[in-house]
C-alpha cells in the first residue's frame, strides 16, 4: 500500500500496489463529499505533458486503470484516478453495501466536486484531460457542463443511454412507475443482484482472456473491491441523466468518443449522435471489440490508446 504526507489537509488512504501494475510512486487519499460520504482519490507520478483525470465506471475502483495508468505514464502523462461513492472504498450505502445506489446523480456531482477541490490542493502542474468510462463518461459530460477545467476529453462506451431488450423494456417501465408505491426503490433493479464472480466464456467486457484475469485478480484478491448490482432508484436516477445529457448541447472543447462494434452493455447509437453534434468530436468504433476497450486484446488496446493520445496531444 502507498501512502504520504497529506497536501491541503487530505488524509492518507489504503491502495492496493498489490493487483494495480501501474507505475511506481502512487498516493492515495480519502475525501469528504459535501454531504459527508468519504471518497478515495489515487494520484499516479506527473507527466511533463499534464494529467489525466480518469473517472471510472460502475463497480469500478483505483486500482483498476493501474496498467491504463502504466501506458499514460509511457507517453508522458500522469493520471489521477476514482472510488466513486458506493464502489471501491469509498462509503457504501447503509443498507446494503453490495448494491450500486444513489438517489440522483446530483450525488456525483458533488463527488466531482470534492475530487476538483482536492486536486486543486495538490498543486498538479500542467493541463488536465479526461477519460470517462461507462458510468464515468455520463459523470464526466455533466462535470464538463459544469466547468470542469480539462483541455481535451475522451470517452470509452459512456454510458448516454443503457442497453435492455423489449421485454426488459416493459418490465422496466413497470417496475420503475410502480416502485415507489411498493416500498422497493433500494432494492436492486430487475435482472440484477448481489455480486457473482462471471466466467470468461459468458462476459460482455472484454475478448483478452489477460485483461479479464487481471480484473478477475483484483477482486478476488481484495473482495472489498467487489459491488453487484444497482438500486432500483440507482437505474432511475441513471436513465434520467442518460436523457438530461443528450438533451444537452455539446461542451466547446475537443472530444473523441471510442466503442466496441460487439458492445452489450450501453447504446452506441446514442453515442454517435451526441458525437454528431459535438465541433470537431469524433465517433470511433472499433470492431470486435466489447466494453472495456482499454481492457480489450493488445490490437484493439493499442487502438484505444492512440485515438486518446491524438486527442491529448493536438490538444496539449
């Protein structure tokens, strides 16, 4: 585990060197949402070319993006990285700390909050960047729409709308009218549960039987990192966002957004229309690929990895 002397009255959290692969030299520090909910934030060595903030996707912790954290590293970007409330180490929900919850994603909002105050303390030089993954690309388009200070932003299958088949379709829209009438809002949403270990042969994230066994590393060696399912207010609270963002006009700054053609998880379709209307953004999809495009086999990987540092760079 790493820790350090604490800047700007952050204090010093657990992270676990162990399962990361990432660089050398990593700090870890807990902070406090306005609202009370202690988070974590991992801050990986400088880069002369700035920092990437990396805000990941549901059930997703710090120690995950170690290697992504490894290849910023190796073309001069340092990285800084997320425990979203009710994942990772941050605070869990009282009533069930195995079930993704909020009530409103406002709740994100406050945790970007509290991260940009704490990096503003540890004093980063050069230009900040973002990637948002998943969950922590719909996070990371409203932080921009709220001032988010980074000169270039890239996306891997933000999560701008959620994937379900018709008949999940009807049975959500019943369950979601009809929750809050029947007392069932925290528990988790249909189709979902506690956390289970997935086999390889039945995933939707990645083809790379490696990255998968580095994930699959992670929490088996550290099950305190493992989250199952969301809430049903979670799932409300998220397809609200999902069409709040897209209602929305496109930030002014450069953006590429990257998805896998084999992708089951979000809507790609939303994705290339926002994209459609973004000045100067550009809609990658990259074939074969799943999910976690920046966990896929070293092809798709490398692909991944240059769209983000053309991005960056022309922007830097």
């Amino acid at each position: 585990m790493a820790s350090g002397a604490a800047p700007g009255g952050l204090t010093p959290a657990p992270f676990f060197d162990d399962v990361a692969e990432g660089p050398g030299g990593v700090f870890a520090w807990w902070v406090h949402s306005a609202d009370g909910t202690r988070l974590r934030l991992a801050v990986w060595p400088e880069g002369p070319k700035g920092t990437v903030l990396m805000m990941p996707g549901r059930t997703e912790y710090c120690e995950k993006y170690g290697r992504v954290a490894a290849d910023l590293a190796a073309a001069g970007y340092g990285m800084v990285s997320f425990d979203w409330r009710g994942q990772g180490l941050a605070d869990r929900p009282r009533h069930r700390r195995d079930m993704g919850h909020v009530t409103s994603f406002d709740e994100y909002r406050q945790d970007v909050a509290a991260f940009r105050d704490a990096i503003a303390a540890l004093n980063l030089t050069g230009p900040l960047f973002l990637i948002g993954h998943s969950m922590g690309g719909a996070i990371g388009l409203r932080a921009l729409h709220d001032g988010l200070p980074v000169k270039a932003a890239v996306f891997t299958a933000p999560m701008w709308g959620i994937q379900m088949k018709p008949h999940l379709k009807v049975l959500r829209g019943l369950v979601l009218n009809l929750s809050g009438a029947l007392g069932i809002e925290r528990s988790f949403a249909p189709t979902t549960g506690p956390y289970r270990p997935m086999p390889f042969d039945d995933n939707p994230l990645t083809t790379d039987r490696g990255q998968f066994d580095y994930m699959s590393r992670q929490t088996e060696t550290h099950p305190d990192l493992t989250l199952g399912g969301p809430s049903i207010l979670w799932l409300k609270a998220a397809l609200a966002e999902c069409a709040t963002l897209m209602a929305m006009p496109a930030p002014a700054l450069p953006c590429a957004t990257i998805v896998g053609s084999r992708e089951k998880i979000v809507e790609p379709d939303k994705m290339e229309r926002r994209m459609q209307t973004w000045p100067g953004g550009r809609f990658v999809l990259i074939p074969g690929a799943e999910h976690e495009v920046l966990m896929e086999a070293p092809a798709i990987r490398a692909r991944t990895l240059a769209t983000i540092l053309e991005t960056f760079d022309a922007a830097a």
